[in-house]
C-alpha cells in the first residue's frame, strides 16, 4: 500500500479531496440544497413540500398547494440568497416552483 505524502490531512480537507478526485461534487450540491430547503423552510412549508432538486444551479421545488407556491413565488430572490447564505456560497441562481 502507497503511503500517501499528506498523511496528517485534517478529515474535512481529506473527504473534499475525495469528493473533488471521484467527481461527487454535484451530488453532494443537490443533497446540500435539499437539506438547505428543508432548514431554511421549516415544517410549514416542508409538510407541503414534495420534491428538491438541483439542476445546473436552478433549484426546482415541487410543492402540493397552489396557494403555497404563490406565497413562496412573491419571494423567490429572498429565498434564493437565504439558500446560498445556508450553503455558504452562491450554488443557487434561479428557483423553479412547480
């Protein structure tokens, strides 16, 4: 077995370079996302929320009330920078509700 010449990595600089070397990034971002939806979103909305997902930096969110995703489409620019703020770094750009 190689030994590696960075033996000492902390584990979190370790598992992004695993992530980075086997190409997991963008599935890491949409569990992310989906986790960021659900934090930020809270169990009012999250009860009515059927699916997350993250597609090319849209985040597209299927809800079961209509009247739900009215509300939620009046502040979509709001949500979009709370999700990025909650992630740490501009993942998202648009948001799809539907």
């Amino acid at each position: 077995m190689a030994k590696r010449n960075n033996s000492h990595l902390p584990l979190s600089e370790a598992l992004n370079e695993f992530i980075k070397e086997n190409k997991l990034q963008k599935g890491m971002d949409k569990v992310d996302a989906r986790e960021a939806w659900t934090n930020l979103m809270g169990n009012g909305v999250n009860n009515y929320t059927t699916a997350v997902e993250l597609k090319n930096e849209t985040l597209y969110v299927s809800l079961s009330s209509s009247v739900l995703r009215e509300e939620l489409s009046l502040g979509k620019t709001k949500i979009i920078s709370m999700i990025n703020e909650e992630l740490g770094r501009e993942l998202v750009k648009k948001l799809v509700l539907r």
